[in-house]
C-alpha cells in the first residue's frame, strides 16, 4: 500500500482495498450530520427518571433541535435519552446526557467545546 511522505496512507489506496465498510460512518453535510442505526424506523427522545416520551422521529438529525430546546428550557442532559425503534418494537439507546448534548450540537455544526469544559 503507498503512503505519502509524511507516513500516511493514501485515502485512494484505503478505498480500493476493500477493508472499508461504507454507511458505518457520519458524514458531515452542509447542514450537520446524524446517526443511523441499521434497522432503525424511528428514534425518540426520552425524559429519565419517568420514561416521557418528549418526541418521535423519522432521524436523529431531526431529533438534534429538540434535544438542544429541551437542554435550553432548563432539563439537564442527564436526563435526556435518544433511543432507536426497530419495526418489530426492538429498541435501544442512541446516546444519552452530555454526549447527547454534544453530538446534537455537532450534529447541527455548532460549536460544542463549552460543554467539554464542563466535565
């Protein structure tokens, strides 16, 4: 495999080998990113300790605005859960607390370093 001078490998050269899973991995748009499980119909977003359903989804890109206004009306991102649903009512969790906060700030394109700091 070539690699350049600096020791990196050549993209061009990862691609052709055939080691690379392609849709594994968020791609950035013009408008942000999201994350999507196989399988997945819907995802929602979940208030803990009591399990409200605070909204449904069809992507987690739409469910990054509702995270943020929820973190903005005053509910702590701990308390925040976005989950998947499969068609056969399977579901799992997609990220949860500050790194649900965090994704769904990158998720938009905005910056999130603040909420780093605050660990």
């Amino acid at each position: 495999m070539h690699t350049n001078d600096d020791g990196n490998t050549d993209s061009a050269d990862i691609l052709e080998s055939g080691n690379v899973e392609f849709g594994r991995y968020a791609r950035m748009e013009a408008n942000g990113f999201g994350i999507v499980i196989d399988g997945a119909v819907e995802y929602s977003l979940r208030l803990i300790p009591s399990n409200k359903i605070l909204g449904r989804f069809a992507s987690t890109h739409e469910a990054w605005p509702a995270v943020l206004a929820e973190i903005e009306r005053g509910i702590p991102a701990k308390c925040l859960v976005l989950d998947w649903h499969w068609a056969n009512g399977r579901t799992g969790r997609v990220s949860s607390g500050r790194n649900l906060a965090f994704t769904a700030r990158s998720g938009l394109g905005l910056p999130a370093d603040h909420l780093r700091a605050a660990s």
